[in-house]
C-alpha cells in the first residue's frame, strides 16, 4: 500500500486529500474475485454437458489450457468465457460438432471457421444482404463482391458450436447470441448457449439420422436490439453485422419465387473451372477406396463438375468458386460423419484447405550498370 503521507513536493492539499479517500478505500474492501473467471460460469457448464450426456451425445474430458492456446493461437482468436467454460468441463464428439481436439481435424475446423464469411458472400453475389455500414452498394457486382469480403473479414468472427450455428468471439463477453448462417439463409437461432441448447435439445438424440434440412427449422424468430447488452434478457444482444443479417428479412426468403417482390436480382454465373472436375474425381476415388458403391458415390459428388453447385451460387470469380467448394465439401463432411468416418478421414477425402496462396513476387530485373553499381557498392 502506498503511504499517501510521503508527500511529493507540488501536490496540492485537494490532490493528496483524494489520494487518502481512495487509499483508505483501498484498504477496506475486500478484493473482488476476478470477472468472467471459469469458476463463474461452472454451474451453467455442468448443466449443459449433461444435458448433452443425457441426449446420447458422447462427450470426452475438457480442453486443456494448453489445447485452448494452441487454437486460439492457430485461428486468431479467444473463445467467449462461456464457451471455453462448458468445453473446460467436456467436449462433445458426435457428428456436427467441432473437433478442437484431434490435430486431424483441422483443416476441417479452419473450414469451419471460414464457412460463415464463404456463405455471406453467396448472399451479397446474390443481391440479398448488403449492410448500410458498408455505404452505397456499387452497381457492379464484382466492385460490390470484393467491397463486401473486405468488409466481412473486419466482422466478428464467428465460432463453429454444432452444424451450422456459431457463437461470436466479440464482444468477449458471455451471453452472446447463436446465429445460423448457410449459403441460404442467416438468423438468430438462440439468445445464449444456455437458450440455444435448451431449444434445440432434439437435435442432439440420434445424432447418426439427423436431418441437416430439419436444423434450427422450429426456431423462433429473434430481435435483435442494439440497446440491449444484459446476456439475462430476453433480447438477443446485438453483433456488429451478423445481428442486421439476420434481422434482414429478404435473408429467410433468398429462394422466393419470381413473382415475390423481394426476388433476388439474377446474375450469370460462369462455368466451374476444370480443376473443379478433377477435385470431384478425386473425391469419388477416395470414396470408392472406401467401400463406396457407385451408386453412392453418384450420390455424393453428382459425378460430374457441372452438377456440383447448386443453381443459386453464382460464381463471380475464382474466390467464389473456392467458397462454393468450402460450402459444399462442409456438406459432404455431414455425410461423412453421420456415416461413421473419423474427422481425419474426412480431412483426408476433401481436403478443405482452399485458401488462395499468394503468389510470390517476380524478381525484380536490374539493369547491367545498376547491377554493376551494386557490386561495386557491396563489394
């Protein structure tokens, strides 16, 4: 404690007098135990573990502090106090949940992570989102497509819970809200977590027949208020973008037909690259090695390249295919899953890392008196 009494010369009498009040404050509290602490959050853990127990979802020990820096580290970012809090005390390994364990896992868990940015993207192509924080939409889509991703790489990141539904890692703070985003639709399928698994505890018994159609469908319709930021309300607290997506009504109804008057503005969508095919192939080979049967495989990657994306994803450019790959290999992981396949088998047969590599910078060419300056300078 420091002694306010050693007076430094130049106080003035009203200084020193507040340095005591806060001093003999100091003193007399008792010290307050840290906020947003895992013991807090405990209780709420606990009930939602076994509530997963008891809906025949196989759960393993909790991360580790170690494992929770090593993902928070590889994905940039830190897990909401209530998420790590329940994946402390348990971590569930049914299909559809993420696999923060298993180093297999992870290119599928960056897939993951990267879906909801690749879906949002569908919607903007689509003319069905545009936030006004971003500013007038350009009439080009291609200039409104690239001002859109570079808006949505500065969203809150949002983390992967089960399926399709993930919880934003900011505001760092527990309470916040459950969105489900696909390439089709986004809204708010839970105040909290404690609300989320509450209303969507069907989901989780039988998990090998789940339906991925049937997801989040009873789901009531939430609003979101950015007044609101009390996690114990019954008002959902407001995300930076994700919560004016999801209120967005043309959102739910992207598949409307041409009479509605919300119908999306239609775009030509160019033909999948070549290389598309050649990624299908390799799937079905992989599949085949399996123990598929052709009818299956059939099933799985519709044979050829033409029929892999579906009718609303419009492919603008070489990033919307890659995201139309991300979305629909994610689709495949379901299947995957549900059939019994481990996550490092499912890695293996899809790969998901389709991230664009920068390509590197062609060396730059030196004139032959600059060149000879140089040598002489360096020599």
């Amino acid at each position: 404690m420091v002694d306010v009494d050693c007076r430094m010369t130049g106080l003035n009498p009203a200084h020193l007098a507040g340095l005591r009040r806060l001093s003999a404050r100091a003193s007399s509290s008792a010290p307050l135990p840290p906020r947003h602490s895992l013991f807090s959050f405990r209780s709420l853990a606990d009930k939602l573990i076994s509530h997963l127990k008891s809906s025949g979802v196989p759960v393993l020990p909790g991360l580790t502090a170690a494992e929770f820096a090593v993902a928070e580290a590889e994905f940039g970012f830190s897990f909401p106090p209530d998420l790590r809090a329940v994946l402390s005390a348990g971590l569930p390994v049914a299909p559809g949940f993420p696999d923060w364990r298993s180093p297999s896992a992870r290119p599928h868990l960056r897939a993951s992570i990267d879906l909801p940015t690749a879906s949002a993207s569908f919607h903007v192509a689509r003319n069905s989102l545009w936030s006004k924080s971003w500013g007038p939409r350009p009439p080009s889509p291609d200039k409104a497509l690239k001002l859109a991703r570079g808006a949505l790489k500065r969203a809150p990141l949002l983390v992967p819970i089960f399926n399709r539904c993930y919880i934003p890692c900011t505001p760092s703070l527990a309470g916040n809200p459950i969105f489900y985003v696909d390439e089709n639709r986004i809204f708010c399928c839970g105040f909290d977590l404690s609300d989320f698994f509450d209303r969507e505890s069907s989901l989780f018994h039988d998990q090998i027949s789940i339906n991925q159609s049937v997801v989040i469908e009873k789901s009531a319709v939430f609003l979101n208020n950015r007044r609101s930021l009390d996690a114990g309300g019954r008002t959902a607290r407001w995300v930076e973008f994700w919560s004016d997506a999801a209120a967005d009504r043309r959102r739910r109804s992207s598949n409307s037909s041409s009479s509605s008057p919300e119908r999306c503005i239609e775009m030509a969508r160019s033909e999948a690259p070549e290389w598309v095919g050649d990624y299908v192939a390799q799937i079905g080979a992989v599949l085949r090695e399996g123990g598929w049967g052709e009818a299956e495989v059939a099933e799985i990657v519709e044979v050829s390249a033409a029929g892999f994306f579906e009718e609303g994803m419009v492919m603008l450019d070489n990033q919307a295919v890659l995201d139309a790959l991300l979305v629909k290999a994610d689709r495949f992981s379901d299947t995957l899953r549900r059939g019994g396949w481990s996550s490092k088998e499912v890695s293996d047969a899809l790969g998901f890392d389709f991230r664009t590599e920068k390509e590197p910078k062609p060396p730059v060419k030196l004139s032959p008196e600059l060149a000879h300056k140089i040598g002489k300078f360096v020599g």
